[in-house]
C-alpha cells in the first residue's frame, strides 16, 4: 500500500525500512486535533472565497467532525504507510466524503499545514504551562505566609551569611517563576501568527484571505513571508529556552530541598507520599521527586540543544529536518506541565522545623554585619568596625559561642561605643526587622510581597 498521495512518479515502493524512518504519525498524531482545526479554517476561508463549493464544506465538515469522534475514542487506525498525522486524516475524510476531500488540499501544503499545527499545539501548550506556574506561586505563597517571620540562615557559598526568613526565601523562587511565565506569555505573541497561505514555500495562485484564516484560529496576525513562514522554528526553539529557565529554576529549589531533608541539616520534612524507600536499607526515606526533578532539568535543556542543532544550516526554505522539532517539544512540554503540577502538590507536603532553623543560624555568627552596621551607626568608619567585628567573632569561635552569648565588658573591649542596647540587633530576630525596605527580610516586607503576589494572581 503505497503513499498516494505523492507516490505517482515514483518508479518502486519506498523501502520497508525508510518508511518507518521517515514516518512521524507515530508521535505527530498528538496534534490531530489542531490538524483538524486548521483544516476546517482552511475550508472555510477557501469556501468564502468561492474556490470550494458550500457543498463540499458541508461535506468536510460533517466528515472531519466524525473523524474527530473517532480519534477521541480511540477508534482512529493511525497507519504508519501514511506517513504522518495530515495524510492520515486526510485519506480517512476522503474515504468518507469522496472528491471533496480530495480537494480540501487546495492551495495549501503539508509545510504551511504542519507549521500552523505545531503553533496551535504551543499556543495551548503555553497556556497550560502558564496556568500550571501561576498554581505553584499560589502554592509556594501559601507556604510562604505562615512562615513570614520563620528564622533560618541566608547563605553564601553554602556558608552561613545573614539570617533572612524562610518565606523570603521561598519568595525568591515566586520571583523567579513570576519572570519564567512573563517570558512564555511573550513567547506566545510570536507563536501566534498564521503561516497558512504559504503554501508549500511561495505562496498559492488561489484567491485566498489569510486574514480570515488567522482570524477563524485566533491568531493575531498572519507570517508575512512564505519562506519565512514554513521553515523557521524559531517560536519553539523559544519556548523550549524559557522552559529550560522553568526546570533550571525548580532543578535549584529540589537542591535546596533535598539538603533542607538531609538529617543533617534538618529543616523541613517532606510529606511520605512524595518520597521512596531503599529495597536494602531499611531506615531510608529518600527525596526522589526533587532529586528527578533536577535529573529532569538535563533532560529538557538537551532539547533545547537539539532544537538549536536542528535549525542551524538549514537553507530556506522547508527541509524534512523539521520533523524532529516533535518529539523534543512534546517532551519539554509534557515535563514541564508534569514537574509544575508535582511541584505544586509537593510544597502543600511540606513541614517546617523552625527550631533547626533557628539553631543553624546561631552557629554561623550570621549577625555579625548587624554588629559592623551597629558601630557605623556610632560613627565608625565601616572598614574598621568590620575589622573590630571579626576580632569578635574570632574570640566567640575559640570560646564556641555565639557573639550574643559574649557579655557587654566583653564586647566593649572590642569598642566602647558598644553599649546594651546591642543585643537587640545580634539577635536573628532584631537582624531581620532591621531590613525594612522593599525587596528586604523583614517580616513586614515579606507579608509586603506575599499580599502583592496575592494581589497579582488573583
Ligand atoms: N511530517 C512533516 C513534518 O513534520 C510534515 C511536512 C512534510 N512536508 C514534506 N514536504 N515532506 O514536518
């Protein structure tokens, strides 16, 4: 059974083996509903413009809506001698309907047809991807609220800087996300233009109304170059950059999470239904969603490497490389819809421990720049009341203190300026309210922001 749609001058069937290789309807059928769309707009524009009978449209569209019954239940025999989802669906509606399939096809070619496919696939895909990130900022927000004045150590190299709140903390990360859905909706803008019309690279001799075409499918604009239009991937090339942003941003926060979990460390608890066990050791409890997640984030950036390979030197106009823009793009979509809505799920099994929170940032001197801060405040150069500090944190470490627990003689020996009122800023609680300004730790600040969140959100 050859492909006759195009097998007239040829003089041997294709090879068994190349048609398997260059057949896409394995993984391509996941568009066969915008496939369908786009044909029934195509239809309907070639109707308007008197090149297809309203006959025959009615004709497409009782077929296509059939066709479309049966792919949703399943009852669709996808046939790989067809080599990709438009051939299939287009054999299957000329078995119903006859001529008027065969002519469904006017003026239009698979090139423009596969790209208008892939852009309504994204389009939509953005919007789930979308919804699916402002979902888990509500989720982070919600952890965020409780723990506004949650003491635990702000790091520098993994080393023990500045106190800061758990939710600020959490707050970064809904920052973050906040500029990864910013950049899908912008990427949108470009995915959302019509190549129909393009025909197979230059264009067709019928009078079509693109216009029309876009307007039927919602885009807001049409390609406004046929070359252009049929070979370029650009859009998904895109999408998949911000979505490698997406896991880069979770890959960093299963990090944390998966030290946060380590006894060692010991300042959350991730809910059992979000983790596994050892088949050997029986104690284990073992944080595998993050850590998948973040095996995941190589995933999705390599598809973006593929993309990128995939375009490079590619002469205009449509070349049979672009089949492979599927698979890479279905994946990152569908790892990215997935880990978002795991995520989601996976912050609401959180449980805080504040109290080892609170006892790692009494081990690391992480008030120390309160007290440097403290003597300018008296006057004191900053070059020097650093310097007066660290002589201060180097006496607490040999007594295996921490600089609160050093008594006022004590620390006026290292200044006099130094008076009581100083442990009201060496503790973590005094550190934070002190950072009072937008986009600081202080409490009030972090409700600041977990309200405006709310506020943008809603
Ligand atoms: N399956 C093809 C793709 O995904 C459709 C376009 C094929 N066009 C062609 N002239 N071979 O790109």
């Amino acid at each position: 059974s050859d492909n006759k749609a195009w097998s007239g001058r040829f003089a041997e069937p294709v090879a068994e083996l190349v048609k398997t290789y260059t057949a896409s309807v394995g993984f391509d059928k996941r568009m066969a509903e915008f496939d369908i769309q786009g044909s029934l707009a195509h239809a309907t524009m070639l109707a308007r413009a008197g090149v297809l009978s309203d006959a025959d449209l009615a004709a497409i569209r009782d077929g296509m809506e059939a066709i479309l019954a049966d792919i949703r239940a399943g009852r669709f025999d996808w046939s790989v001698d067809l080599e990709d989802v438009h051939m299939n669906v287009e054999k299957r509606l000329t078995d119903r309907i006859g001529d008027a399939g065969k002519r469904l096809h006017t003026g239009r070619s698979r090139n423009d047809q596969v790209a208008t496919d892939i852009r309504l696939y994204m389009r939509d895909a953005i919007d789930r991807i979308v919804t699916h990130i402002r979902e888990l900022q509500t989720s982070l927000l919600d952890l965020a609220e409780p723990n506004a004045a949650t003491v635990m150590p702000g790091f520098t190299h993994l080393q023990v800087a500045q106190p800061v709140t758990f939710g600020h903390h959490l707050l970064a990360y809904v920052e973050m996300l906040g500029r990864d859905a910013e950049r899908m909706i912008d990427a949108r803008r470009r995915v959302n233009r019509l190549p129909l019309g393009a025909a197979a690279l230059a264009g067709t001799t019928y009078p079509i109304d693109r216009h029309y075409t876009a307007e039927l499918l919602g885009f807001d604009d049409v390609c406004q170059n046929s070359l252009d239009a049929v070979s370029d991937r650009d859009f998904a090339i895109e999408v998949t950059a911000a979505g490698s942003l997406v896991m880069l941003h979770l890959s960093r926060l299963s990090e944390e999470l998966i030290l946060w979990m380590s006894p060692r460390v010991g300042f959350i608890d991730i809910a059992d239904r979000f983790c596994t066990g050892s088949s050997i050791m029986p104690q284990k409890k073992n944080p595998d969603v993050p850590e998948l997640v973040r095996g995941k984030t190589g995933r999705v950036t390599g598809h973006l490497m593929g993309l990128l390979m995939l375009m490079k030197a590619q002469p205009l106009a449509y070349n049979k490389d672009n089949q492979e823009d599927k698979e890479p793009l279905f994946d990152t979509v569908d790892t990215l819809v997935d880990t978002l809505r795991i995520y989601a799920d996976m912050m609401r099994g959180i449980t805080v421990k504040p109290e080892a929170m609170r006892a790692a940032v009494l081990q690391g001197f992480a008030t120390a720049t309160d007290l440097a801060d403290y003597l300018v405040k008296k006057g004191v150069p900053f070059r020097d009341s650093h310097e007066v500090v660290a002589r201060a944190v180097k006496l607490a470490d040999t007594r295996g203190c921490d600089l609160a627990d050093l008594s006022l003689d004590v620390l006026k020996e290292f200044s006099p300026l130094i008076e009581q009122d100083v442990y009201a800023v060496l503790t973590p609680e005094g550190s934070l309210a002190q950072r009072d300004h937008v986009g600081g730790t202080a409490p009030a600040q972090v409700r600041a922001q977990i309200a405006r969140w709310r506020g943008l959100l809603a």
